[in-house]
C-alpha cells in the first residue's frame, strides 16, 4: 500500500520528469484516488471486524474501580475491597488538593465506614470515617444529606442505634425522598427495638426505589417478622440483579445465613461456597462454611473455615462460634484461646466506638461470670432494647440464678405479642430451659422441641443439651379423664 509519504515522493519525481504536463496531473490524480480507495476500505473493513454481527453499537466499557465503589458505598451495597482501596486513595488526594469539596468528604467518608466494616478494622477506620463526615457537614453545613446519611450508616457500624436514628431522621427531615435514608433508618429502628416504624421506613422505601439493594433491606424486614420465604426470595432477587460480584456474594451470604437459620446445611454451604468464589474477601462468608461444616461433621475444614475468617475480618462473635465449636470437641484450651480473643476484640473495637456489650454479655452468661452479664446487658437494654438484647440479658438472667426475671424478656424475644416473630432456634431454646428451670414442663418441652424443628444443629454446645434437656423431660404425661355413664 502507497503511504502518504511514498505519494508526496512520487509527486515530486513527477515532476521533476520528462512526461507532458497533462499527463503527470492525470497520474497524480489516479495515485490519489487509488491511495484514498485503499485507505476506506482498510478503515470499514476495521470496523466491519469490531463489530459483533451487525450490529453497529459498541458495548459500553466498565466503569473503573473508584467509580464501581463509590456507586456501592453511595447505595449502601458491598464493595470489593481492592476497588474500596482504590476509591480512598482518589478521594483523599481530592480532599488534599480541594479541601472544601464537602462530597468527596462524604463519599471518603462512607468508604471509611464500609472498608472498616469488610475487615473489622474498627478502631482505625471509623474515626477515620467520623472525621471526613463531620468536615464534610462543616463546609457544607445546609443541605448535606449525605454526610446525614454516612453519619447514620456509621451508628449503625457502630451499634449505636440512638445516634443512627437521630442522624436517620435528620436526613430524612432534609431530603424525604432519598432513599439512602430509609435503609439506614431500617437498621436503627430494628436495633432499639421498633419493628413497626422500620416496617413504615421500608414501605417508604419500596415506594421511592427498586433494586437489589433495596430488595436487600426487605429481605433482612421479612426475616425478622418471620416471614422467611419472603426473604429468600428477595434475597434471590437481589443476587440475581446484582450489579457487581461483590455485591453478589453479599446477597448469597446473607441467603446461606437464612438457609443456615432453618438448618438446611449443604444449601446453606452452597451459598457461602458461591459467595467466598465471587469475593474472596467475603469473610462472613467463610464464617458461614464453618457453621455448616460444623453441622454436617466436617470437623476439621469448619475450623479451618473459622480461621481463615478470623485472620482477615476478627470479629468477636466469630471468635465466640469458633471458642464454642472447640469446647464441644473437648479441646477447653483452643476455645480459651478464642475467648481471650473475643475480649480482646471488643477492646479494640471499642476504641473505634463500637458497642460490643451484646457479644459480651453472651461470653459472660455462658462463659465467664453471668452475673457481669446480667448488669452490661441490662445497660444496654435500657439504652436499645432490641430483641437481640431481650433475648442475651434473659438468658443471662437466668444463667445467674434468677429465671422469673428471665422469663419476661424470653417472652419478649419469641412470643409473637410482643413482636418477637423472628424464627429463632437459640432464642426459643432459651425460653424452653428456661421454663425447665421453673417446673413449667409442659411449655419447656414445647419450645424445646420447636427450638430442634427449627434447626436442630443450632450450636454445637446447646443443641446437644437441648436434646438431652428433652429427653430428661421425657413424655408428657395423660391424666385419666373419667368415664360418665
């Protein structure tokens, strides 16, 4: 093929030669239409080949990783963590380089949060995230709903279900109809205890927004009204439309946990298996192997599973499961182990503001000293009484010798009258041993029984003196009703 430059020489050998004048011009005039006939048909022939079929429309290209985490930690969905990396290097040189730019704040800020949240790094992450919200609402003070809203999202992070909804509300006043809002106001209702306002938060929610992230929160609403078959299905739905395998393997983790919950097993494995494939930084996920490998006797791969779990995302109720799963195996040292972790955990994260009463209060009822339990579940009751809370501080009430009083919030965390609808195997197994302890036979082998139906591999420990609790209780006895003649 003659190139531009082979044209030029040719002209100038042109003319330069012995031909007429006409004749040259006549020659020059063919090598330019031969060279531009060339050069279009290479040019369509290269867009003939890159196009699919016939179709004429390019597919649109990916979106970088800053901009595929920002669009998540916006829309409170999971983000992977190598992405969330890359969005904080980029928002911090914004801020640097434009520090009264409030967004970006609040998008650091939020990536602070969820960050913190994916490798419990509490204690550095979410004083990390406080500030860059709290700079954002001090350049921008009017009209920052997202930092009102990154600002809840962390309470929750936090457990600090009070503040969650103070911040909730705020940003609700300011925007009515930002989504955003309703899911973080879902959350703290659920924490202090209020199932009737986060049901109205998520009806508001289903009226401004669609999607997984939103079918998400619903799954999580119908899970705690017991209405399990709604969530698995919106949990379903949510993985099928996620818009990153991050987020997937978010969906699937929490469909395992439900799976988990009415103790199906392997479909339970197969959903965490499925989410750790999709994001290796999944550790709710491996925690969740552990669980059900657990279940099913697989002994040595649920303790690795743990482990795994615990060297990347240490979170104190994992090392808890995992102290538990020792101790019914006989191995009373590695679970001490645990237990030194699970308090040490919570001292860490409290250093980052995270309220680990509950977790610790139910080490103490069980493990350590109960009566200890009693006094911090009791705080926090009185501070958020979430049925989370309702059920921990009766156990431990019970544990410490004084059932009657722990018979009331066992009430309050199964009885459907006081809006304890979750389906929860360890909650009613509490009510049921307890009601053993007070000479209430007939109530305590029912809840035990129904404690086994609905997940009779609940825990490791506890499931095992549920069954014995049953048998000790043996059959309920027929009184003899008289014959009239």
């Amino acid at each position: 093929m003659e190139s531009a430059t082979d044209t030029a020489t040719a002209e100038v050998a042109d003319t330069a030669g012995s031909r007429p004048a006409p004749e040259r011009a006549r020659a020059r005039l063919r090598r330019r239409v031969l060279t531009g006939s060339l050069a279009g048909c290479l040019v369509l022939g290269g867009v003939l080949l890159c196009l699919p079929g016939e179709k004429a429309d390019r597919p649109a290209p990916a979106p970088a990783p800053g901009a595929q985490a920002q669009a998540a930690v916006r829309t409170g969905v999971a983000a992977a963590l190598p992405d969330l990396t890359v969005l904080i290097g980029e928002r911090e040189a914004r801020v640097r380089a434009r520090p009264t730019d409030a967004r970006s704040w609040a998008v650091l800020g939020a990536a602070y949060v969820e960050h913190g949240r994916r490798t419990a790094d509490a204690a550095t992450l979410y004083p990390k995230a406080e500030r860059a919200l709290r700079t954002s609402l001090s350049v921008r003070p009017a009209r920052n709903a997202e930092a009102l809203v990154g600002l809840a999202a962390l309470a929750n992070a936090r457990r600090d279900y009070p503040a969650a909804r103070s911040w909730g509300e705020a940003a609700r006043e300011l925007a009515p109809k930002r989504w955003t809002v309703y899911a973080q106001l879902i959350d703290a209702y659920t924490g202090l205890g209020d199932p009737k306002r986060a049901k109205a938060a998520l009806d508001r929610l289903l009226e401004l927004r669609t999607g997984p992230a939103v079918l998400g929160r619903a799954a999580a609403v119908y899970r705690d009204r017991g209405w399990r078959e709604d969530a698995a299905a919106a949990l379903s739905d949510a993985a099928a439309g996620a818009d990153s395998p991050a987020e997937r393997a978010e969906w699937l983790e929490r469909a395992g946990q439900l799976a988990w919950e009415r103790g199906d097993r392997e479909p339970a494995l197969r959903h965490f298996q499925e989410a750790v494939r999709l994001d290796p930084d999944q550790r709710a996920a491996q925690a969740g192997q552990g669980r059900a490998l657990a279940a099913l006797g697989r002994t040595s791969e649920a303790l690795s599973a743990y482990q795994v779990a615990l060297a990347k995302q240490p979170l104190p109720q994992y090392a808890l499961e995992l102290g538990e799963l020792y101790e019914s195996l006989g191995m009373a040292q590695a679970a001490r182990v645990q237990y030194d972790l699970l308090r040490e955990r919570v001292r860490r994260e409290a250093a980052g503001g995270v309220d680990g009463e509950l977790v610790l209060g139910r080490w103490e009822a069980d493990h350590g000293d109960p009566a200890a339990a009693v006094r911090r579940l009791d705080a926090e009751w009185r501070r958020q009484p979430g049925i989370e809370v309702a059920d921990a501080l009766g156990w431990a009430l019970h544990r410490a010798g004084r059932p009657e009083e722990g018979l009331r919030y066992a009430v309050i965390a199964t009885d459907r009258a006081h809006d304890g609808t979750v389906r929860s195997a360890p909650y009613i197994y509490h009510r049921g041993m307890i009601e053993r302890q007070l000479g209430r036979d007939g109530a305590a082998r029912r809840h035990l029984e129904e404690a086994l139906r609905i997940n009779p591999y609940f825990s490791p420990l506890h499931a095992r003196t549920a069954r014995a609790a049953l048998l000790a209780l043996g059959e309920p006895s027929v009184a003899r009703v008289p014959e009239f003649t």
